[in-house]
C-alpha cells in the first residue's frame, strides 16, 4: 500500500471514529455549544477527507478505491448536512445535504458495487431513505416520486437477490412513504407552506404592520414540535403534521415556486468555490436556493415520540438561552388517551362528499369522545398503550416555563385541558391556540382521521387545501378557480391584519406578537378556521367543533363579525359550496345581499 493510499484510510478512520462520537446525539439535546463544537470538528474531518480523495482519485483507484467507498463518504457528508440543519434550521445546510445526495445519485456510486455485499445494500436503501426526506422537505415533488419508484424497485430486488434476509422494515418504510404522499396530496399550483414574501404579504396592510407599535414586541426565535398519534401518518420520524409545521415556520427561497437545476456533476472532482455552498461537489445551485435578503428561519425541535421528561429537558434548555424580546412557540398534537384513535367518532355527515354540487346538506357533529376517566380528559399521551407513566403531559408540566414568553399550539381532544396555564401564575403572557374537543372526518368514508393529518394543523398550515378537503372538493379543480379562490383568502386576511393592527381592544399578549410574519400568519389563519368551521356546523350541536384562543381576541374577527362572515361566504361562492354551509340571518350575514349579486 502506497503513501496516498495508507494517509487516505487513516483519514477514513479518523473521519468515521469522529463520525460515531457525534451520530446518536439528539439534535436539540442540552449542551448546543458543546454540540456545535464537536460538529466543527467531524465537518472539518471529513472536508480534508473529500478534498484528499479529489486531489488522489486516480492513484486511489489504482490502489484498489471502490466507487461505493467515495459514495459512503458523500453520504456521511449529506447525512451530517441534515443533521446540522435539524439544530439550525439554517436552509443552506439542507440545500448541502442536497447537493450530496443528488451527486451520489447521478454518479451510481453505489450501484452494482461490492459483489452483490449485503451490507453495501442496505448502506444504498439507507441512502435513498435520507434523500427521500432530505426532498420531501426541500418540496422537490417530482424528485421524490422518483426516488420514491428506485426505492421500492429496490426493496424488491433485495427480496429476491437476498431470500434468506428479512427486508420487513424496509417493505414497511416503502409503505409509510407511499401513504405520506398520498395523504400530502396538494392542489395544482398551490402556494407553498413556506412564507412567502411574495405571496403572504398583502400590499394593501403592510403600510399598517409597518407602523404598528406594541410596548414590547417579540420575535419567534425557537419552535418544538411533536406529535403522537396511533397510526398516523408519518415516514422514518417525520409525521404529516410535523413536516407541515416545520415548513409553515420557514422562509420560501426568493419568495417563488423554485425548482433545483442541477447540473451534472464533473467526474474529475473539480472544486468549485460557490457562493452560499461548500463547493465540495460542482452541483450549482446556490444561485437558484438561496436568498440572502431572508431573515434567518426560527429553530425548530423536531421530536419523534420523546418521552414527556425529554420534552421538558428540551423545552429547559431552550427556555434557558431565549433572549428578551424573543418567544418559544411548543406545538403539540397528541391523543388525550393512550391508543385512542379517535374509536368512538361518529361520521361527520353532509358537507363532506367527493363533489362540490352536493345539495341538501344535513350538518351532523361528532359526538366527544368517551373518557374513561378525569385523568384522560386533563393530559395528552405521547406514547402507546401501558406507558402512561413516561409518555403522558400534563398542563402542569408547561406552566414553570410560563416565566418565559410562550406561543402554544395544542392539536388534541384535550385540548381544552390547557386552559389552565392562561390562568397560572407567570411572569409572562402565554398565547393558546386550541384545537377543536371534536374532530372532524374528512369524507363520509373515513374511518380514522389520522390518515390526513389534523385538519386544524391543516388550516394552520395550508387553509386553502384544509378548506377544500373539508368540502370534498377534488386536488384537480380547475387552475382558474383556485387562483381566484386563492386571490379571495389572501383579501380576507389582509382586510384581518388591518382590523387587528387598528383595534384597541386587542389583548397585550397578541399585539406583542403581531409584528412577528409566522406567528401573524397562525393567528390570521386561526381566526380563518374558527370561522369556517362555526358555520361548518350549526350552533346548537355545541361549541367544541371549534378550536379556541386565550386571550381572546377582538370581536372584530369573530365568526358573526362582517368582516369574516361575509369574506367566509365569499369564497364559499367563489368555489361554489356555499350550501356546505350554515351561514345565518343574523347581523351583519352576507347570506340576503350577497346571494342577490350571483
């Protein structure tokens, strides 16, 4: 073995030994200096790793280098990329992930490699698993319909080419896969759920965000979301609602619908030094993903089923580095019963068929839950049958870290149970957005709401489609109609922005949040939601199909108001549904004048 080859595998070892010490370190577990520490560390080894085998590649091969080897390599790299955008949310870190992930695939490295090696087959199913993710969040549709089709081809060839091994898991991740994309099924054209500088700011109220003044204003700095429900829909550890959230909290490149042109990579190695990328591989496209005018994103917690003590750790740690002026939002969506799965939910009838021309509508609510006990009505289950114990969440559990600004967004039939940290003791103002106690099914033939996803995570993140979905209209409707539905939504809120910008009966705890474009946003759409689904559903079935708010917020933007009565029934008649709905004759219902102008 040469001189070359003997410094590349010690640089091999020392990459991999720095690799293992850092791998199975939780993203957001205490200690985040010392973790960004020891991740300088690994990237700096694993640089020197890349460039050494660029700058030797042919007397590596010579010397006996498999492409397998240099595809492990770039793996790890992506992997790492990943892992450090999970802690930073910092986008250019996914876009790197990407990058790497995109040359491996383009180059085959691990194609038809190691002899038929076992080992190096489940290293390639393990690569196309993190590329999956990695363009699921870069919302690269097409990208991950393909790999998506590789994958299962895949899965399938080691079936047959591995008989004596069991690929269960794997056949099960494909499944998960292929059910996360049918349940994220979205409209043609529809605007991201990413913010959009472009598309989510309104011309006619910025003039009054601009100048809009609060005692003390506060700036979302941090987000942790979780989410626990049995079978819900999820791929590896991203379920449906998470992944919503974590996009709903981030800035869309250049505020456009971007798509990655990548260009092929150059077998020589070359390096290429690219604004905004590390350049270890010649795939430009900083210039197409990045936008350096962009705040960066928040920081988000991503925890997959934690026990409720890893929670409260993470919440700590985060609550212990929080500035002043900035605010820690927890989302959390949770069954308030372990294993509860929604089993005693009747259908929601009427307003729910697969056609938009349904007449004749009946409006029948879910009827609550039954709890077996006071216990399940005043917690949330975080974990499966039996594990009560570590995996239940109680209010209590959050009202310490009410010394700190929070925004808190329980999705749960229990969500009324959180009720109590508004009237805790605190040196800070808690915001709540609480889900409806009654879930809605999608469709008459529905028989677990989980295999959407929350439907009031859904307005939060995407209510055009959460709208939609309720009504039964199909994601082919017409390009045309959706635009001028979009174009009739994005006049309501604006017209909601302004309402609140101008009310002097708005509660300190919103106007000190108001100036921050994502917790605005859940806050419009909040209001937007409520709306919908009080006219949804008639009032004497009772309040708890409707999600609420603490404090409360102005009258100005009640359901009964004019402003948000008439701008409902707006585009319910724009996208032809209004009988869906029970809009009433009551003060201010557009119901008489309106139906007159169509």
């Amino acid at each position: 073995m040469g001189d070359v080859a003997r410094t590349f595998r010690a640089l091999v070892d020392g990459a991999d030994r720095k690799f293992a010490l850092v791998r199975d370190i939780p993203p957001h577990a205490c200690g985040r200096a010392e973790q960004g520490h020891s991740f300088r560390k690994v990237f700096k080894a694993y640089t020197r790793l890349w460039r050494f085998q660029q700058e030797n590649r042919a007397e590596l091969v010579e010397s006996g280098l498999k492409r397998w080897e240099i595809g492990e390599i770039a793996s790890r790299i992506g992997q790492l990329y990943y892992d450090q955008y999970l802690r930073t949310s910092e986008a250019r870190f996914l876009l790197e992930a990407y990058v790497f992930y995109e040359a491996i695939l383009n180059r085959r490295y691990f194609e038809g490699g190691g002899g038929g090696s076992l080992g190096l087959r489940f290293k390639e199913l393990r690569f196309f698993a993190r590329f999956i993710v990695v363009s699921l969040v870069l919302n690269q549709t097409e990208k991950v319909r393909v790999l998506v089709e590789r994958f299962k081809a895949l899965v399938e060839d080691s079936k047959n080419a591995f008989p004596e091994t069991n690929f269960k898991e794997w056949k099960q991740l494909v499944q998960e896969i292929l059910r996360f994309l049918k349940a994220d099924t979205t409209f043609k054209n529809a605007r991201p759920l990413r913010y959009s500088k472009l598309l989510d700011s309104h011309p006619s109220s910025n003039p009054y965000i601009a100048r809009y003044h609060s005692k003390k204003s506060l700036k979302l700095q941090d987000a942790l979301l979780t989410s626990y429900h049995r079978n819900e829909v999820k791929f590896a550890e991203l379920t449906l609602d998470t992944f919503r959230m974590l996009r709903c909290l981030e800035w869309e490149p250049s505020g456009s619908f971007y798509q990655m042109n990548a260009t092929e990579p150059k077998e020589n190695g070359t390096v290429s030094d690219l604004s905004g990328t590390s350049g270890l591989i010649d795939i430009n496209l900083a210039a197409d993903m990045t936008d350096p005018n962009l705040p960066p994103n928040p920081r988000k917690a991503i925890l997959h089923r934690p026990s409720v003590s890893h929670l409260i750790a993470v919440v700590a740690t985060i609550c212990e580095e929080l500035p002043p002026d900035r605010i820690l939002l927890i989302y959390v969506s949770a069954s308030g019963k372990p294993d509860q799965n929604f089993a005693h939910e009747k259908e929601f009838s009427g307003a729910l068929g697969k056609s938009s021309k349904m007449k004749n509508v009946s409006f029948n609510c879910l009827q609550p839950p039954v709890l077996d006990d006071d216990c399940s009505e005043s917690c949330l289950s975080l974990g499966p049958r039996g594990s009560r114990g570590s995996n239940t969440l109680y209010p209590g559990d959050l009202i310490p870290f009410t010394r700190k600004p929070l925004f808190l967004i329980i999705d749960s039939e229990s969500s009324h149970a959180f009720k109590v940290i508004h009237g805790a003791e605190r040196e800070e103002m808690a915001a709540l957005l609480l889900s409806p106690g009654r879930q809605l099914l999608y469709s008459p033939s529905t028989a677990d709401t989980r295999q959407h996803g929350s439907l009031f995570t859904f307005f939060l993140t995407a209510p055009l489609q959460a709208f939609s979905q309720l009504v039964g209209l199909p994601s082919d409707t017409e390009t045309d109609t959706c635009k001028k539905a979009d174009d009739t939504l994005a006049s309501a809120i604006s017209e909601w922005e302004v309402i609140l910008c101008t009310s002097r009966n708005l509660d300190q705890v919103w106007a000190q949040v108001l100036t921050d474009p994502f917790l605005r946003r859940l806050i419009l759409r909040f209001i937007f939601c409520r709306s919908v689904l009080y006219f949804f559903c008639p009032p004497e079935k009772g309040d708890e199909h409707l999600p609420e708010c603490l404090p409360e917020l102005p009258d100005s933007v009640s359901p009964t108001s004019t402003s948000v009565q008439s701008n409902v029934f707006r585009l319910a008649d724009c996208l032809g549904v209004v009988s869906h709905f029970n809009f009433r004759n009551t003060v201010g219902s557009p119901t008489s004048s309106m139906s007159l102008e169509r």
